[in-house]
C-alpha cells in the first residue's frame, strides 16, 4: 500500500476540497470549516488513534490512551483558532479489558475534556481485538485560521519547545532513565493542547496561517508552506530547547536540533504573523516565510533541508 | 465484560447527559444537539465499525462495507428530525489492502453522501488489522425531536417494513438462495435512510419522539419508552410485511412478525405522533403509545412482551 499522504491526496481528488455551495472547507486542514452562521464558524476535526500504531499499552497506562487521543483532537481546535466546544467518542474495546480498565480509559478523555471546558456529547462503542479510540471534535471560531494564507515576509512563531515528546517516547520504549527525565516522559504520555496561549495568539498576533505540531515541527512547517506555496527559513539558533533535551543531548547542538526539528505527537503551535512581538514568554519567533525552498540556517550558512515527518504507514 | 448498554450506561453516569450551561444534549439519542443559533440545532452523531463485528468481508464488498456504515449515520440525523450536511470519516486500514481496494471502499462511503447531500469534509487514516469504519456526521434542524417526548395515547408510526434485513444476513451467512430474495439481500448490504419520506413526517406530523430502526423494532421502540417513560401496544395485524418476507415465511403469521419486529440495521424510522393519518404510503399506523408495559396484540390478544436487541458485546 501506498503512504498516509498518498492515500490522503486520492481521497481529496475523490472528494474535492470545498462543497458545492461554497460554505464548506474540507480535507487539507486542521479542521473542516463550515459557515453556520455570518462571520461564524463550526470547526470539525477527527482522529483515530489505535492500540499498537498510536499507544503502546505496555508503558502507556489507559488513562494516558485516553487523554492523549483528546489532546490531540483539542490541538486541532486551537490550531484553527477556535474554541473546542463537544466531543463525540467511538471507542473499539476488547472483550478482556474489565469495567474498572474502562472507566480508567474513559476518565483519561473526561479529564482532558474537562480541563479544556469540552462537553462529550455522544459517540458509540464496539467489540474490538485491539484497542480503538475514534474522536469527533467540534469548535468554533469568529475566524478560522488555515494552513493556507502565509505570506512571503512573515515572521514564524513557535510556542513552547518540542523535542520532549520523542525523548519520552524513546526512553519508555527502551524503558531507561525514566524518572530521570520526567518532562519527556509527561510529554509524550500526556501531552497539552495550547489552551493558556491561544488566547495570547490571537490577540497580539493575527496570524496568518497556523498548524498544531503532531508529525514534527519541520513536517507540520512544511504543510503550512505547501498549502501557502511558500518557504521557509529556520534560524537554529533561535529555536529553544528544553532544559531536559539539554541534558540529555549533552548540550550538542546538532543533536539538541535533532530532537527539536523532528519530534511528533508535541501539540505545540507553529503559526506566521506579520507582526514581530517578542515580547511573550513561551512564544518564540524562530525564522520567515521566503518565496521556495526550505532552510536551516546554523552558525550563518544556510543548509537546504528535506522535511521528514511520522507516517504511520511507512513503519511496519 | 458487561453488555454494550451498561457500559454506555456507566460512561453517561461519569459524562453526564446535559452540559452545564444547558446548550448541549448529550448521550441518550441518536444525535447530541447543541444550540447554534436561536432555534437553530447543530446535530452531532459517531458511529464505529469494526471488520467482524459490523461487517463480514467475506460476503460484503468493500463498497457495500463504506455505504451501510454512512447510510447508519446519515439515519442518526434523519431520526433527530434534521439535514445532513458534513461528515468526518476515519479509516483505519489493513496494509494488504491495494489502493483500489481502498477507491472502492471510499467510493461506497461517497456514493451514500452524493446521494443525501453530505459533504465528506475531513477525517483521519491509520494503519489497522482490522478494517475500521469510524464516522462521525453533523446536520442541522430548527426543531430537533429526541426520543423522550412520547405521550400516552400518541399514534405509533413506522416507515416502510422490517425483516428484510435479518433475512438478508441469515442468507448470506448461508451462502442460500441469495438471487431468490435480492431485496432482502440488497436491505442488509446497502440499506438506505428515510430522506425521501423524512419531510413527509415533519410536515405532516409534527412527531412527538422519533428513532431510527438499528436494533430492532421492538427494541428501538423501546428506547423511545425508556426515555419517555411510558409504555406501547402494537397491533400485530397492521405490521406491514415485503413480499419477500411472505414468501420466506410462507404466510406464517408468527415467523413473519418475529422477522419484522426484531431485525436490525433497518434505518426505517419509528415515531409517535398525536396525528392520526393513513393516507401516505410507507407510513403506517401500527400502534399506540400507553402509560406503561410493552404489549403485542395479535387475534384479539394482548401478549406482554420482552425487548430485545441486538448487543455486538454479548455475542462472542
């Protein structure tokens, strides 16, 4: 079979991008955007995340299954810079787990929904030989923000750090130095959505496009810049690093780079404004947005970079 | 493990059925509503489907699998007396699965939107064992009917006639007298949800509570006591039977009721309404809605009767 991307073009070529009418914008975002009513805007996402290809029970315990699966679904709300409102959860369960496994699992999602003020409206639930946790996530916003509209000039704007995610992934996998490195391991298993600064961004920044970080910060970059035909230049050196990524990197830049350029499933915010503003904490301007081409630049010379992300379907 | 009710019974007790601020109706429907203007209903419904449990791909082709499972949502709307408009679709997918095996599939599942007006805006892909179908659908109504609203004395009403389906899948399983029954066949492979005679029953009958046949007839009509708190006596005499059903039961009274009253995954709906009205085909009057208890009333006999349905968690 064909890559996560492959099979995702088919199916936007099948399905086309935008409604008839004009009034849906579908596949190619964060969220599909609906117009429910005059400068008024639904926000639809959806995720499926299964036993095996998206949490390994063996280190993750069911309620970090279930409040992940809600983080990154939250993520995608805020990504699109709007406020998360109901949830709908499908879960695929095996006839072994007990009732006490469930209500672990399903205290996992409320707890992530009731931090970030989200209603769980409905869903369904199956018999399943592996664990499946499929969720539905509607927001709205005044104004959407796409992948789509940034400009040559703009400045690109991180929030927090990255690189935590997949430090934590690799040690619960080798299961070594785990209580060393509490914040990887946090990180990974129980990652945040934005909800403290989305407000911050919106206010102060009017961006121009923005994406939530689940397939790494160069990936996720990469998908603003192809859905806005731009490039992109990173200023290395601009890019904060987790005291954590320090210490296990040994302070190497290249490694501490690594980490940070390329860990998934993080659900920081990148976003491009044209405004400078440097005046937030854990809002960090890392590079613009160029006409092509995709650029780190380290100790003043630009290397040309080829973006990399998870896929899903790659890994057997 | 305990049955698909009392789990989903449990998960309301933790969720709870409304959201704080009151705008939000949660589990206990076929569709949650939320308020999204003044007498305006955004309606939100998931469901999952999982190879095995759902579906059996050794009889069911992958374009029949993607059609039932939309035609199973777009029914959730249509019973919450709404539009379809928009749906988020995700798949997770067996890697042996070639890129026209998943065309077909993702064609079945459009061919069901084309047909009832939805847009497939988003959703999710993943590496599966197991095909999993997991839909979630949004419409809208300006007045939404839940199924807790039935009154004593209200007509009870049912689209079309049930059995097909059953009848269909015992077929099927079979491998018998396949091309002798095609319409029963073609009900369990690719049913269809009421749209044509949706706008008949809210123009005309302004029903008091409404539910779309996925259990079963006696068991959905059930769900709609349940919530309402009363109780119903149908008319054995006035089930309506297909032809096919006669010819399979050849004219047995109690076999042809036993299909009708407990076939699943019919999508007809059933609603109660204070209207007395026989004059539209496909809609029938079958019974009445009481203060309590669930009788059948067959040769001038009242028989008190047990609800059953289908529960995916208690067959093995």
């Amino acid at each position: 079979m064909k890559s996560e991307w492959d099979i995702i073009n088919k199916i936007r070529q099948l399905t086309g991008e935008r409604s008839q009418d004009g009034k849906i914008a579908g596949i190619g975002d964060d969220c599909a955007a609906y117009e429910i009513g005059k400068g008024r805007y639904g926000l639809f996402s959806a995720d499926i995340n299964i036993e095996g290809v998206h949490f390994d029970l063996s280190y993750t315990s069911l309620f970090e299954a279930g409040y992940r699966s809600m983080s990154a679904n939250i993520s995608d709300i805020f990504a699109s810079g709007g406020k998360p409102i109901l949830t709908l959860v499908s879960l695929g369960i095996d006839s072994s787990l007990t009732e006490e496994n469930i209500e672990a699992l399903y205290k996992g999602i409320k707890s992530c929904c009731d931090k970030y003020n989200v209603f769980i409206a409905g869903g369904d639930i199956s018999k399943s030989e592996k664990l499946v946790i499929s969720i539905a996530i509607y927001g709205e916003a005044n104004q959407y923000i796409s992948r789509e509209n940034a400009q040559v000039g703009d400045y690109i704007y991180l929030t927090g750090n990255t690189g935590l995610s997949k430090l934590g992934l690799e040690l619960l996998q080798k299961g070594e130095y785990i209580s060393d490195y509490p914040s990887a391991v946090k990180k990974h298993l129980q990652p945040e959505p934005q909800g403290t600064l989305i407000d911050i961004i919106l206010q102060n920044f009017s961006p121009t496009a923005m994406i939530d970080i689940s397939d790494g910060m160069l990936s996720d970059l990469g998908h603003i810049c192809k859905e806005s035909k731009k490039g992109f230049v990173i200023e290395g050196g601009k890019i904060p690093h987790h005291s954590e990524i320090y210490k296990f990197c040994n302070g190497e830049k290249n490694k501490m780079l690594d980490y940070s350029l390329t860990s998934g499933e993080e659900y920081e915010l990148i976003f491009t404004s044209k405004i400078f503003n440097d005046s937030f904490n854990n809002i960090t301007c890392i590079g613009r947005i160029i006409e092509s081409g995709f650029f780190l630049e380290i100790d003043n010379s630009l290397r040309e970079i080829k973006l990399t992300g998870y896929d899903h379907f790659s890994k057997k």
